[in-house]
C-alpha cells in the first residue's frame, strides 16, 4: 500500500479539509509529511471568542507565532472575532501581557513600524493588555483574507480597532484587495454610549474595493456624511443593515445600483440620538427608498422591532403610515420576507395581499 504523504496533493486537500482543527493542530505536530498541507488549512480560518466565559482568549500567543512565521499570514483566509455580551456595567476584561512568552516589546516595534498617527495610543493600550489594541495588531498584518467578521464585544465605538480598519480602507496600512464578505455587527450598549458611536467606522467599510456582501450594524451619526467622495459601490450585491434610519438610507441605496439583496433591520431605540429615531414609520417613505434599486432588488427582508432583542419597550404614541403598495412595481423582486401588517396594513379592512407583491414573486415570507 502506497504510503499516504505520497497521495496527490489535492486528494490531501480534500480529506483535510473534513479534518476538526484541533486534530489538525496534533497532525502539525507529529506527521512531518504532512505538516504544511495540514498547517494550511490550520490556518485558514482563525476564530476568536471573547465574552464572559471567555475572557482571556490566546490572541497573544496567536500574534508571537504569526510574526515569528510571518509566511503563516498568508495562509489566513478568514477572520472571525466573536462574542456574546459582556453585562453593559462592566468594564472590559484585560489580557494578561506579563507573561515572559508574550513579546511586547516585538509587538511594539511592530506598532512603530506603522507610522500611524494613533501609534503611541496603540502602544499605550496594549501594554495595558486592552484587547482593542490586540486585535488591530492581528488585523493590521492582514491583506489576503477574503472574510472579516467583527462582531458585539470587539466593537467599542472610536477604539484602536477602528482606527484600524480605518487606516485599513484608506491606505495607510496595507489594504483588504481581496476581501469579499464583511461582517460588522454590534449591539446597542445601554450604559456607555459612546460605545455605540460607530457609524464613520462603519461608513468607511463601504469603501472596501471588492467586498460583495456587506452585514453591518451602523449607529446613527447627527449627520449623515461620507468619510471621502462619494462611493460607487457597483459591486456590492447583498446588503444586510440594521440601526439605520430611513433619510440616510435614501442616501446610501443610490450608491448600490447592483444590490440585489437587502435585509433591512428596523428598530427603534430610545437613546441619546432618538431625534433621529422618530415614532413614525412611514411605510410609503420606505418604498421610496428601496425605488432606488427597483431595477436590481431579487430578495427582500425587512423586520422591525421597537427596542432590540433584550429590551422591552412599549411606545405608546408609535405611528404607522402608508403601505407597501409600491412593491408591486418591482418587477426583479423574487422572494420576500416581512411583516403581515406591513402588506395587510391597520384597516379594518386588511389589504389583499395582490395589492402590494409584485406578479413574478416566488417565495413570500409573512410573520
């Protein structure tokens, strides 16, 4: 029998990647042969979980093996940086940096070698072991990856983190050509509010030069206004967006004359900007809005909430307005989902559902 380090390589690939990656991290380890198919796909995928249970991930020790092998980078694929919530009263738990296998001061050269205005700050929080100033380090020395995912706790409104993804968008550090899906994705922190201010970090990532599916949830700024020109995102093809208000969605829909799927999260919070968030949900404005990719919209899902997922509010003077009559006219609309009152309306009569759904729709969705 042939040994196995003499299979094809792309055989090799096909059972690694069927592999857990903890089997593949002992398979690194002990088969030489196929040590570098496996740190491949090791590697490909790297998945950090920051949250209560979890809250002195590895980052650390991750960043010293990345730079001490710096070809490693070139592996990584994917990034995904997660975490449920940590209660909104607590302050954010902070790694340990005095251990004598964690090389500061090379993390810190690293830094340096940057040239970022924001460098010394950088430098500052993380030998205080914040994990804002660790997780830019990794996402800094990133270029090839074609999947970011940033998500609850790793998103604290005008942190080192997003400095970086700024510098990141703009040039200033080496820029994400290959990226394809982005995720950025937090929710509303009720006791610190200045945490939820992440709406020019957010904006910027429309800037990404390749990125075809975007899921962001983006504050609400007291003025909508792009970080540079105007962008022409003609090659965003689906969109799933939450917080937004409806003006500044009439802004942004023109800049996707491609979009061709839109999940759309409407939700009212009460919250230091609520001038913005008014109780008036006009559903005529609505479609409106979306008339702007009329031309190109197949899948449509819009839910709404008032509040969020772990706040009960009652809004007693909410008001509903219009219909979504003119969704009939959107004749590239194949599969919608949405609320049966935004069809059926507050009648008491409802509307018949023909009314408001285009005649090509395949699949509709009512809850």
């Amino acid at each position: 029998m042939a040994r196995f380090s003499l299979v094809p390589t792309e055989v090799i690939d096909q059972i690694l990647k069927f592999v857990p990656r903890s089997d593949l991290a002992s398979l690194c380890r002990v088969n030489k042969s196929l040590h570098q198919s496996a740190e491949l796909f090791l590697y490909s995928t790297i998945e950090i979980i920051w949250d209560k249970k979890h809250q002195k991930p590895s980052i650390a020790p991750l960043l010293r093996t990345l730079f001490h092998r710096p070809e490693l980078l070139s592996y990584v694929d994917e990034v995904h940086l997660h975490g449920a919530y940590f209660p909104d009263h607590l302050e954010r738990p902070l790694l340990d940096t005095a251990t004598a296998d964690i090389p500061l001061d090379e993390f810190v050269n690293t830094i340096n070698k940057t040239k970022v205005s924001y460098a010394d700050l950088w430098v500052e929080r993380l030998r205080s072991g914040n994990m804002d100033a660790f997780a830019g380090l990794l996402i800094a020395n990133l270029a090839k990856i074609s999947y970011l995912d940033i998500t609850h706790n790793f998103i604290n409104g005008n942190d080192i983190l997003s400095e970086v993804l700024l510098s990141k968008v703009f040039g200033q550090l080496p820029t994400f050509d290959h990226l394809k899906k982005m995720v950025y994705t937090k929710r509303l922190d009720r006791k610190v509010w200045e945490r939820n201010e992440i709406s020019l970090s957010t904006m910027s990532l429309f800037y990404l030069p390749a990125v075809t599916d975007m899921t962001v949830r983006m504050s609400n700024p007291d003025i909508f206004e792009w970080p540079a020109e105007e962008p022409t995102l003609n090659y965003l093809t689906s969109l799933d967006i939450g917080w937004f208000v409806e003006p500044y969605m009439a802004q942004l829909l023109p800049c996707i004359p491609n979009l061709k799927s839109l999940r759309w999260s409407w939700i009212y919070h009460q919250s230091p900007n609520e001038d913005m968030e008014e109780t008036i949900l006009d559903f005529d404005k609505i479609v409106e809005i979306l008339s702007n990719i009329k031309e190109s919209l197949e899948t449509f899902v819009f839910s709404m909430a008032i509040g969020g997922d772990d706040y009960e509010r009652i809004v007693d003077d909410m008001e509903f307005l219009g219909s979504f009559r003119g969704l009939r006219e959107f004749k590239q609309l194949k599969s919608l989902s949405i609320p049966l009152v935004c069809l059926a309306g507050f009648g008491s009569e409802p509307i018949p559902l023909e009314q408001s759904t285009p005649a090509g729709l395949e699949v509709i969705h009512l809850r």
